[in-house]
C-alpha cells in the first residue's frame, strides 16, 4: 500500500503523541506519593512541553528542577550539573 507522505507523517506524529502520554503517565504514577520538590526531570527538547503538561499536579509539585535536555548519554558525572542554576 501506497501512503502520501503526509498520511505517514500524521501516523509518525500521532504515535509520537501517544508515547509522550504514556511515558507521563508512568512519571505520574512513580511520583504519586513524591514529596514536593523532591525530583529531577530531564526530556528532551522536541518533546518536553508536551510531557510537562501531561504530568499529574503532583508530579509537576514533585519536581525540584525540570530541564528540556536529552541526558542519554551524559556521563553520570555530569547529570546532575545539567540541573545546577
């Protein structure tokens, strides 16, 4: 089957969608019983704002710090001085 590369990139963009409300779900539920300001969150650029605002109100009251970065293969090292400042 033949798709205009429109209709592929919808589909891309619609499970893209679907995976950012996932991944903040699971963060949602980890963070459930988090007290405030008690969390670090990191997620890449393209994709930050549309998690951040799927998160639960108590997951966003959890997080200390909340970056737009991706921190996959930063040097553990180096982690948590992303989120100095």
């Amino acid at each position: 089957f033949k798709h205009a590369s429109g209709e592929n990139h919808t589909q891309e963009h619609h499970v893209e969608q679907q995976i950012v409300r996932k991944i903040a779900d699971d963060i949602s539920s980890m963070l459930a019983d988090a007290p405030a300001g008690s969390c670090y969150l990191a997620f890449p650029a393209r994709h930050h704002a549309e998690l951040t605002a799927a998160l639960s109100e108590t997951a966003k009251k959890a997080l200390a710090k909340n970056i737009a970065a991706d921190l996959v293969k930063c040097p553990k090292e180096e982690i948590l001085g992303h989120f100095a400042g």
